[in-house]
C-alpha cells in the first residue's frame, strides 16, 4: 500500500511539471507580445516561444536565464528584454533582424558581439554587466540610444560609424577622457557621470548637445562648451569647480547643477548667468557660497538671478 501511495504522489508530481511547462498556454498563437516577469525561469527553450511566429515584443525581466535560444524563428520581433537574468554571451539573435530593441541590462556580458545583422536596431541598453570594451557596433548605423552605464569601459571608441546616435549614457564606469565624438553630430543627451574625468574637452563636434551629465568626476574648471549653444541641461554637481566661467553664451541653457563644488563668488552668477533668460533652475548647495551664507544665500541668488523657478530643491516664492 505504501509503495501505491508513493506511485501516486510521484504521478501527480509529474502531472503537475509538466502543467507548469506550458505557462504560455493563455496566449493565442497569433499573439504579438509576451511578458514573463520574475518567475525564475531558466530557459527560453522550454517555453516553446517559437510557435508565436507574429511575436513583436518578448519580455522575459528578473529571471534565471543563462542562455539566449529558442527564438531563433522569430524574425518578426522588435522588442527583446532580458533584462535582470544570468546571460553571459550575446548569441542566437543572429536571424531577429527586424530588432528595434534590445535589453541585456544586469547580466554577466562581457563582450559585445554577434550584432552587425541587427541593422534596424535603434536601442542598445546593455547596463550593469561587464563589458570593458565598446566594439562591433559599426553596422548598427540606426541606433539612437546606447546605453554602457555601469560597466567596466576606459576608452570611449569605435562609434564612428553611429551618425544617428542622439542618447549616449556611460555612467559609473573607468573612462578618464572625453574622446571620438566627433561624428556624433546628432547627439543630444551625453550622461558620463562617476567616472574619472578631469579635464573638458572633446566636445567640439556635438553640435546638437542639449543635455550634459558630468556629476561625481574629477573637474576643477568649467570649459569646453563653446560649440554646444543648444545645451539646456547641465549637471557638474561632485566635482572641483572653484569658478563660474565660460558658459555665458549658451543662451538655450535651462538647467545648471553645480552642488557640491568650490564656488563661492556670487558676482560670477552676474557675470555667467544672469543675461540667460531661459534659466529657471540652478543648484549650488554644498558650495561655500551656500554653507558659509547659509541665512543670506537664497536671497543672495535670487537677487542676481531673478528669473528663477527655482534653487535647488525649493521653488522659489513669487
């Protein structure tokens, strides 16, 4: 009886995995987007995806998944994200080649690779992994945003070819110089925050630049902007700058964070701000100008600056 017993209850185990494989039994055939969140799956190849030949977007975030296969035959996707799963090589993704998207963020990559077929490809996010080298993304002649952040690049390179390319985002990461940017002409936003640059410069080609990230760098002096005239945005909070300088003639500017320097001469926001009238916002907490005045120092601002909506995180009172 309890070798019966025993049968039956391995039965139904087995009756119960194999219910468990098929957890895309809800979707039609026709489907165009799939979305398996945090359900730690570890392999695309036991879902049996490939059967959903009009899938557009496959989203598989916060799983286990070690490998990219079983989507081989899905050449009408757009949309891929892996994001947050165990991935350690780009591969398979060879014939998806009507790929718009693709979401490789918090995995184990190391190497990009195995994307020159992907030449619709407008957005890259490959954020926290472990990639120490931007390469073989010549042919992506589409992309727009590429996103690097948080991994373990030195060398801003090969992005020659990315002529389209409008968002670019390198933050936490080990690069000590504004480099090759040159072909970048429709850049708009450059987010290089945490990392080791010391000095501006290279920025000469990013006409279109309408928004700058330096934040928790090494800079000791605000320069390099003079062919920028479309910044709106511009954050150099965490760094070593002891004076306002050399951005009076961006006229477009909007936003200026610049918290946590060295600045302490309120006649310098005259000198560089005070004739932009599109200034609405500024930050300078952290500086000598706002620890050493504290009961003055809004004051002080807003009588230099009257256009403001705002200093720091407080609007200001009309």
């Amino acid at each position: 009886m309890a070798s019966s017993a025993e049968d039956e209850k391995e039965e139904i185990e087995t009756t119960a995995e194999e219910e468990e494989i098929d957890i895309l039994s809800g979707y039609e055939e026709n489907t165009e987007e799939i979305e398996l969140l945090h359900l730690r799956l570890k392999d695309i190849t036991s879902l049996g995806i490939s059967r959903f030949n009009n899938l557009q977007k496959l989203c598989l975030r916060q799983n286990l998944i070690s490998k990219i296969e079983g989507i081989e035959t899905l050449t009408n996707l757009k949309e891929l994200d892996l994001y947050d799963n165990r991935i350690s090589d780009i591969e398979n993704c060879e014939l998806l080649t009507n790929l718009e998207s693709l979401d490789l963020s918090f995995n184990k990559i190391r190497d990009i690779k195995n994307l020159e077929c992907l030449g619709n490809l407008t957005n890259i996010y490959f954020v926290q992994n472990k990639i120490t080298k931007i390469e073989n993304l010549n042919r992506l002649t589409k992309l727009i945003n590429l996103e690097l952040g948080a991994n373990r690049i030195r060398v801003i390179e090969n992005l020659e070819n990315l002529i389209n390319l409008e968002q670019l985002w390198f933050g936490k990461n080990k690069i000590t110089e504004l480099q090759n940017l040159e072909n970048l002409k429709n850049l708009k936003i450059l987010s290089i925050q945490s990392n080791r640059i010391t000095i501006l410069k290279g920025l000469e080609g990013l006409i279109n630049l309408e928004e700058i990230y330096l934040s928790h760098n090494g800079i000791k002096k605000l320069e390099g902007f003079d062919n920028n005239l479309k910044l709106r945005v511009i954050d150099i909070s965490n760094n070593f700058i002891s004076k306002l300088e050399n951005i009076s003639h961006l006229k477009d500017l909007e936003e200026f964070w610049a918290s946590n320097n060295q600045l302490t001469d309120f006649e310098e926001l005259d000198s560089q701000l005070k004739n932009l009238e599109n200034l609405t916002t500024v930050y300078f907490e952290g500086n000598p100008m706002q620890s050493e005045n504290q009961s003055t120092y809004r004051l002080k601002v807003k009588t230099y600056l009257p256009q403001l909506k705002q200093i720091d995180a407080t609007f200001v009172r009309i």
